[in-house]
C-alpha cells in the first residue's frame, strides 16, 4: 500500500543550492514527476497544473499555497501536492566538500498538513553540472525520495 494518492500534483522544486545551472530545478522537477508517475496513478506535472490554473483563471503558484492548491486539488481530485527544494550543505567533519540536497514533501492540499517527507543527500561539489553530487542527485536523489514518499506508513 501506498503512502501517495492516485492523484497527486507535483510544484517546481526551488533551486537554493547557489548552482551555476540555471535550469537545474526545471530539469530536477521533471525527473521527479517521471519517478512520481510510476508510484501515482494520476500525476501532474507543472507544465500540465500550470495549463489548469490559466483555465482556471489563477496564476500557478510556484510554492504551497493553501488556498490556490485547495481550490485547484477540488477541481482536479488531485488529493496531494509535492513541493521541495534542491540546497546545499556545507563541509563538514564526515566529507570533504559541499553536499547536494533534494528535499520534498507531499502535502494534504486541504488541511497544509505534511503526509511524508524526505530528504536525499550526496557528496559534490556546488555549481559544476557534471559533479558527482549532481549525478548522484538526478540518478538516485530524485528515486530514492520518491520511493520514501510513496512508502507505506
């Protein structure tokens, strides 16, 4: 059994890592609503949300809103909303450079309540596309949260 809904809308992920990628949450936030849709009956990707909130007269909220995501989950079913952020964190006793972090958490759209969240870290340098952190990031960050998000409770 899973954790997720079958109808589950996934926001842009926020990029706070300092990365020189300027498309580095854009191409992150893709590979999660890849991972999301194999968990998910039903998934919503921000390309797709966003073509609904124009239709319905909202601007697409880029972080969670309560009110907005509330009146869009109503119109859609969508029962979750999965939101997150790509940051760094500094070096430390345990590893020798700066780490990348995916963070996200899926999101009761009614209540603002967290049903589950995660957090995947790597080892890599901030900034350089090709760093080990990255890849680590895109190959296993973005399956490993998605598959501790739709983990049964």
């Amino acid at each position: 059994m899973s954790s997720l809904p079958e109808r589950v809308l996934v926001l842009p992920l926020e990029d706070k890592s300092g990365s020189n990628d300027p498309e580095l949450a854009e191409r992150v936030t893709e590979l999660l609503v890849a991972q999301v849709r194999m968990v998910s009956l039903a998934t919503l990707g921000p390309r797709e949300a966003a073509e609904i909130f124009e239709e319905m007269g909202m601007p697409m909220p880029t972080r969670f809103d309560a009110a907005s995501l509330g009146r869009f989950c109503d119109a859609t079913g969508c029962e979750a909303v999965i939101t997150g952020a790509i940051t760094t964190y500094e070096k430390g006793k345990a590893w020798s450079e700066d780490r990348l972090a995916l963070s996200v958490r899926a999101i009761d759209p009614r209540t603002g309540r967290t049903i589950r969240g995660t957090t995947f870290t790597s080892a890599g340098p901030r900034g350089d596309p090709s760093a080990r952190g990255l890849d680590q990031l895109c190959l296993y960050g973005v399956e490993t949260v998605t598959r501790e998000l739709a983990r049964a409770r």
